[in-house]
C-alpha cells in the first residue's frame, strides 16, 4: 500500500499544538490596514484554532502524518 501524500496547500496553512487542536493564521492583515483599527489588528496577530468540527477532515484527508 502506498503512503497517503499530504496536501501541500494545507501543510502551509494549518499546524498542530501540542494538544491535537488545528491552528491557523487569521486572514484579513495583508493589505488595506488604514481603515482597520488597532484592536482588529491586533486581535488578528493571534493565531486561530479551528472549530472541533472541521479538525477531522484536516488530521485524516490533509495532513494525514501532521
């Protein structure tokens, strides 16, 4: 049987804690910041865990080796 390929796409994107949950950058703070405030860019440097629902379809079909 042949290994499962990772997507790529989704390698760049998502990466795991220590505790199993998917963790991802916050879209939103690329370009067009003058009409954002402070706080929302600020809030927006944190990085995002994703929902428990979705982390699944992550672990097992994109990053099947995390």
């Amino acid at each position: 049987m042949p290994k499962m390929k990772t997507k790529k796409s989704a390698a760049k994107r998502y990466s795991f804690t220590g505790s199993g949950k998917v963790k991802y950058k916050k879209q939103n703070l690329r370009h067009i910041l003058t009409k954002k405030t402070s706080k929302r860019k600020r809030n927006l440097r944190h990085a995002g865990i994703l929902s428990s629902d979705n982390v699944p379809v992550i672990k097992k079909k994109l990053l099947p080796y995390g």
